[in-house]
C-alpha cells in the first residue's frame, strides 16, 4: 500500500470518529448535572407572601408545611439536563418526593409528589396575554419558573381546588 492510500484512510477514520463523537453528544442521552439552581430571576411573586422573592418555592396547598408549600435550599435541589436549545429537557428533585419535568419550549410541566401520590400535567399558559410567560426559556439553556397554577383535579386538598406553587431557575450550560 503507498503513503497516499494509507493517508487517506487515515483521515477516512480520523473523520469517522468526529463524525460518531458528535453524534453521541448531540444524542438524546447526554444527560448531565445541572450547572446550578436558584430561585426565580423573574421577579415575581407566586405566593401571597412578599417573604418568597428571592427563595425557592415548590409545592401546593395553602400553608407552608413538608405536604404543602416548600422553600427548600438549591443544594437540596437536584437537577439533570438532556439535551440543549430547543431541545432542553430539565428534571427537578427536590426535598419532600417533589419532581418536575419541563420541555423547551413548553409552558406545561409535569408534576408529581412520590410522596403524596400525586402527578399530573401543570399548564402554565396564560390565558388573558399570550406574550406572558411564567416558563421562561430566552436564555440558551436555561428555564426560570414562575408559577402559579390550578392543581390537577384529583388532587384532593381540604382547601378545595389546590393551586401549585413553582419558583426556581435551572441553569444547564
């Protein structure tokens, strides 16, 4: 074999192996640690309590309890990110059997509390100005949540209908 062929079949593998890494880290698995979380940049209040800017704020319910309305600390906060851009997946765990799911560009998460026994879908859309949004996902990687929400149906809560309390940012960069 001459020095021209083995050259090229040299770049053919030096090629190929680029080619396979950039598809495995654009895949689908390329799950990974989030970078940091934090309390909601929004500015907004999701509660009654002016108290909560500037804290974490996840649960349901009416009074602040490990069943209802949490303020947990970021690092008892666990976040994995998939994907990147439009194609950002963002798991939360958090203290007390919370989980979150969000999906650029949705404003529906899904909720659920191990705990309770309790999941669902939580639409976040607002209904009277489209161009408000309380899932932020401007920022490359990145989701701030600010919300407050109807609670599922059948989540039963001696209040009568629960609302859903959600403020925090993931970053994923």
């Amino acid at each position: 074999m001459n020095h021209s062929a083995k050259r090229t079949r040299r770049s053919f593998a030096v090629a190929a192996i680029g080619v396979l890494a950039a598809l495995t880290a654009c895949g689908s698995g390329d799950s990974r640690a989030a970078t940091g979380v934090s309390a909601s940049r929004s500015g907004t209040i999701v509660t009654d309590s002016t108290d909560d800017l500037g804290s974490i704020i996840i649960g349901w319910g009416e009074k602040r309890s490990d069943t209802e309305i949490t303020t947990p600390k970021p690092e008892d906060i666990t976040a994995r990110c998939t994907g990147t851009g439009e194609n950002l997946v963002v798991d939360i765990s958090a203290p007390n059997g919370w989980k979150i799911k969000a999906f650029n560009p949705s404003q529906v998460l899904t909720v659920e509390n191990t705990e309770q026994d309790l999941s669902g879908d939580i639409d976040t859309t607002n209904q009277f100005l489209e161009a408000l949004h309380s899932i932020d996902w401007s920022n490359p990687d990145q989701v701030d949540i600010a919300a407050t929400a109807d609670a599922p149906a059948d989540w039963n809560s001696s209040y009568g209908q629960g609302r859903v309390y959600l403020s925090l940012h993931v970053d994923c960069t």
